[in-house]
C-alpha cells in the first residue's frame, strides 16, 4: 500500500508538472496526420517512459561517473542514495539545457509577429511585433542565459554555459529545417519550417524533445519522494500516458478552438518553468510550486477564453 500511495503522488506530480506540456503537444499534434498521432501515443509513450523517465537518468550518471551503463543500472537498484546523489549532482546542466530549449518555446510564441488574438493585449501586441527582429528569441536566450550562469558557483559556470548553449542549438536546428529547401521557396521558408515541424517524423521528434524538457524536473524531483527507480518510473509512467492520452483528447474535440486563449495560458506557464528551472541551478524551488504555477495560468487562460467568447462571441 506504501509503494501504491507513492506512485499515485508521483502520476499526480507529473500531471501537474506537465499538464501545460499537454496543451503545446496538441497545438502541435493538430496538424499532424492519424497515424502520427497514433504512433505518438504508441511508440512515443514507450519513448517517454523508458527512455526518458529511466534510461536518460541513467545515461547521465554514466557520463558523470564515468561508469559503464549496467553498472549505474545495478547502482540504481542496489545502492539508490548513491544514485540520486551523482543525478542530483548533475542538476546545474540538465536545468540549463532543458530550461534554455523550453524558454526558446516560449519566446518563440511571444515574438510571433503573426499572432493575431493577444492575451495581454497591448502589452503581448508589442512583444509580438519584435518578432520582426532577425534572431530576437536567441539574442534573448542568450542573454538570459549569461545572467543565470553570472549567480553560479565558479565551478558550474562552465557546464551551465556548455549545457544551456545545446539546448539553444537543438532547437534551433529543429525550427530552422527550412534551410534545406530550394531557394525557390525562401520566402515561405517560416511557413515550410512550420509545416514541416508540425508533420511527420520531425514533428514527432519535436514532440519528444519537448517532452524530454518537461521531463527532467520531475524525474529529480521525484527522488525528493523515493529513491526506489522501479516506484518513480511507474508513478512518472502514469502521468506520462495521462498527459499524453489528454493532448489526443484536445486534439479531438477541438478544445484549443473552443478556449482561444489555452494555448496562451500553456506557453506562458512553459516561460515561467523555465525560468524556475534556471532558477533552480541557483535556489531550491518546491516542486509544488512548479506545478501549481503550470495549473493556475491553464484554469485563468480557460476562465479567460469563456468571458471572450461571450463578450466577443462574433470574434470568437
């Protein structure tokens, strides 16, 4: 009954932690096709259950250490403490690298000169016309980034840089796939590289990188609650499949044109995450909080999306 209880705290963290992530995924997941959305929910579980919520942990206290992978593996099992000891240690570089890439997802949409409905209105419209600005999300990134490694200890300041420099370059390279197209089409180069993340196995891949961002805070801070692996790779499985079987739910009944300002509500609480995220490299940040900040923006953007559409119901 113990280990019952601590897994269900675990699914129910998860949701929390991720249920913004649930909202971005059906953004994009609705302009994917059915059997992309089938094997999201399929292979991709597997991908974020297994790979992300057990085998990447591994992997990075393998590359810490310096051990070969079944030993860290018998080390999470027989001696768990030391195994969360050399993660935790690992946190500075994982925080950059996955608060940097959602951060990236954030500025993304706030420089989105395209956007027509804004949520904050004048404020948001303005924001939104820097969009215009070559590179404006990467000069932001960057900058935030050498503020955050400024508070660091001498020792991390290095790895902060080299992580959260990688998590910038993966997503750069994953928006930036109109570049492989012939110069014919430079000038819908934004809406080819749109499409083409928003389809397909680079949609797919997309979705997974996003995932794995959303991930790594709760794979931490699970051992707050646990140090048994088999526990915190069920109880974050739970949550995971939750999440996704919700963003398919979306999907399909059309919530994201039903509540216009969701997926405002969704990518700001991605900002302030990675923000905490960066954070947490310098000062402790309660997971609950984490996940109440990630909630309260979703329940006032639906809030919001229904006085609009019965304010404004010709717009809307």
């Amino acid at each position: 009954m113990a280990a019952v209880t601590i897994v269900a705290i675990l699914g129910v963290m998860e949701i929390s932690l991720s249920f913004d992530n649930a909202v971005v995924n059906a953004s994009v997941l609705k302009d994917m096709d059915e059997k992309w959305r089938q094997l999201f929910l399929t292979v991709g579980i597997l991908i974020a259950v297994f790979g992300m919520r057990l085998l990447f942990p591994l992997v990075i206290v393998a590359v810490a250490t310096s051990q070969e992978l079944g030993v860290v593996a018998s080390m999470a099992m027989n001696n768990p403490e030391e195994y969360a000891y050399h993660l935790t240690g690992a946190h500075v570089g994982i925080a950059a690298f996955g608060g940097m890439f959602l951060l990236l997802v954030f500025l993304n949409f706030i420089f989105d000169d395209r956007k027509e409905l804004h949520w904050l209105g004048y404020v948001e419209e303005k924001l939104a016309s820097l969009g215009k600005l070559d590179m404006i999300t990467v000069l932001v990134a960057l900058a935030v980034l050498m503020g955050v490694q400024a508070f660091l200890p001498d020792g991390d300041r290095l790895t902060a840089m080299l992580a959260g420099a990688g998590g910038i370059l993966l997503y750069v390279v994953v928006d930036s796939l109109s570049s492989f197209f012939d110069e014919e089409i430079q000038e819908e180069a934004e809406i080819v590289s749109k499409i083409v993340k928003r389809n397909g196995l680079m949609g797919f891949l997309y979705l997974e990188i996003l995932d794995a961002s959303f991930s790594f805070d709760g794979v931490i801070g699970a051992f707050a609650i646990t140090r048994d692996v088999v526990i915190i790779m069920l109880g974050l499985a739970i949550g995971a499949m939750f999440v996704r079987s919700f963003t398919v739910y979306l999907v399909n009944k059309g919530t994201l044109k039903e509540y216009v300002f969701l997926e405002h509500g969704a990518h700001y609480a991605i900002g302030i995450l990675a923000l905490i995220m960066l954070a947490s490299m310098v000062y402790h940040v309660s997971e609950v909080l984490t996940g109440l900040v990630g909630v309260a923006f979703i329940v006032v953007a639906v809030i919001s999306s229904i006085l609009y559409k019965k304010n404004i119901p010709e717009s809307a």
